[in-house]
C-alpha cells in the first residue's frame, strides 16, 4: 500500500511523460501523503461529443484519499488513499467511480514504502529504472459540502504483490504484500476510457526489472 509519494513538479517532463500541460496555478504540492492536494489526469466530462475544443486530458488538483459523495465530511480521505483492486466493485468507498469509470492517472516520479529485511520499518524510494515518471492507475470522485463547496479527489488501485520480485521486498514479513497499479506509457488512453467491464485488464504487476 502506499501512502507516500512524490509528484511530478517538472512541467516539461509532465508534459512529455502524459501529453498533457501542468497548470502552473493548480497549487498541488509535491511531496504527498493522505488529504494532501496533488494532480490527477483523467477524460474531461465532455470528450466523447466530437468537440475539437475538449481535450482528450485534464489535469485537476484532488485530495489524495477519495471522498465518496455520500461522505459527512472529510475524514474518510485518511483511509481511501488506496483501493483494492479484489474489493473496488463492492467496496462502499470506491464501487460508485468504478461502476462509473471514473479512471485517472496519479503522476508520480517516486513512491515509498518500508523495508523491513533489516527488523525495522526503513521507508525507501522507489523509482522507474528509466528515470521517467510513473503513471499510476486511479479513481477520482467528486464531494460537495453543504455550503455547495466541490471537491475533488483520488486513491491509487492497487494489487496482490506476494511473488513480485521487486516489491515483495517491501512491508512487514507477516503482512500481505501490496503494490500500486503503475501502468504502461501506451496505456494511458485505454485506461482513461475503459469501461467498467475491462478495467480489470489494466490490474498487472508492472515488471520488477522496471523499478529500482
């Protein structure tokens, strides 16, 4: 599971890693943890009506940890940063984006997670062995607060990583292993508009020859 990663600042590496320009003013920060405000990419609401004006991408400013539309408040975000990808569809906090196809990419140059070979919890930072950034499969969703504030927001899917060369390496030895999603620069498109139907296509274990 990952709860702390570092965002790409960069706005010509940005633009060149996702095809898609980084808002100067978005205001994100770039060392994240859950409720902190980063960038997410996903299909503006209007990109299938053949408008040449829409993009095919958007890049929005999101709490990391999703907040389902139903929530009270924002406390929530604390614990939804990631989602399952066996309990997404069912899951309270997450089956609404994914019945919807709410997909976004999370840009990220670094995770970090604990290595414990050595018997205690050594936070590590993970990178692409080819120094470009990550794209990180997600869902976004939408909340709004009495006063009719909206807030957007985002959790990183994440799968089983038990025989994952790289990343088995990581957590407690007694705990399940885990890895974000990341996905494949030529799946970025399929992502952001597959269906509900194939979006399980897209949860594989990125290659461990790939990560340092």
């Amino acid at each position: 599971m990952c709860s702390h990663y570092k965002g790409v600042g960069d706005p010509k590496r940005f633009a060149k890693a996702f095809g898609v320009a980084l808002p100067e003013s978005l205001g994100v920060k770039e060392d994240l943890w859950p409720s902190y405000l980063g960038s997410f990419i996903r299909r503006p609401a209007h990109a299938d009506v053949g408008d040449e004006a829409v993009p095919e991408r958007e890049v929005l400013a999101g709490k990391f940890g999703l907040i389902p539309h139903w929530a009270t408040d924002l406390k929530i975000g604390r614990s939804t940063y990631n989602a399952r990808s066996e309990t997404v569809a069912t899951k309270p906090s997450f089956r609404d984006a994914w019945k919807n196809g709410q997909h976004c990419i999370i840009p990220a140059d670094a995770i970090y997670e604990p290595d414990w070979r050595s018997g205690k919890s050594v936070a590590t930072c993970i990178k692409r062995a080819d120094g470009e950034p990550m794209g990180i499969a997600g869902l976004w969703a939408e909340w709004k607060s009495e006063k009719g504030e909206l807030l957007r927001s985002y959790t990183m899917l994440t799968i089983n990583a038990d025989g994952h060369p790289f990343m088995s390496q990581f957590h407690k030895p007694t705990d399940e292993k885990r890895m974000v999603v990341i996905l494949n620069d030529d799946a970025y498109a399929e992502w952001l508009c597959a269906t509900p139907k194939s979006s399980m296509d897209f949860m594989r274990q990125f290659p461990a020859g790939g990560l340092i």
